[in-house]
C-alpha cells in the first residue's frame, strides 16, 4: 500500500485511473466504479476515454489538500499594495489591477460548475 502524499499524487500526471484513486481514498475500486456507474461520484470529475476512465490529478489535488492553499489577502491589504486606486467590483477595474497583483473580491469570481 502506498503512502499518499501531495508529491505522490502530483507525481501521477495529468490524469490516474480508477483503481489508483481508490487507493488514494482508502475504498476498494469496485466501489468507485459503482459510484461512477450510477452517476453518484462527485468528488471528482471522470474522463471517459473510450472504454477507460480517468480522473484528473488536478481535482484529487484541488479536493484533498484546497486547505492547505494561503488565505487571499483582505481587501484592505490589497488596497494598501495597489498603486492604481481603490477596488470596485465593476468589471471596467479589473484590467486595472492586474499590473499590480491585487485580486477581485471572491463574490466577483465566476468558477463554472462541477459536472458541467
């Protein structure tokens, strides 16, 4: 039994197959397999490629370890570093802080949907 760690998943590739993922979960494959058949699996996306399905280590890496990412900084930090003026949330400011670094708040985030 491997030692799943961050190194160990992201040394995986792009994608990893179903019994591998199972591992990474500590469940036995047939029952991701069952999960996927019956449209229950949600903690990742699957990639059917022709008979064979892929996960994307991406997603494993997004899912397992997101806590562990630095917490974006407040607005009032991001004011402070910006040279360009003060944060809005209109569309017309975001190319205007971009030189600078500084983020849109996470309302202002579109993120698509999972499964779509």
């Amino acid at each position: 039994m491997t030692a799943w760690t961050r190194e160990a998943i992201e040394a995986l590739g792009p994608v990893t197959d179903v019994p591998t993922v199972a591992s990474i979960f500590g469940v036995n494959k047939d029952t991701v397999y069952a999960q996927i058949r019956r449209g229950e699996w949600q903690a990742t996306r699957v990639l059917t490629l022709g008979r064979k399905l892929k996960v994307p280590t991406r997603d494993l890496l997004d899912l397992l370890y997101a806590a562990e990412t630095a917490p974006a900084p407040s607005k009032s930090e991001a004011e402070q570093q910006c040279a360009s003026g003060p944060h809005s949330p209109s569309s017309d400011a975001m190319p205007s802080h971009i030189q600078c670094g500084c983020r849109v708040g996470e309302s202002a985030v579109i993120r698509p949907l999972r499964g779509a």
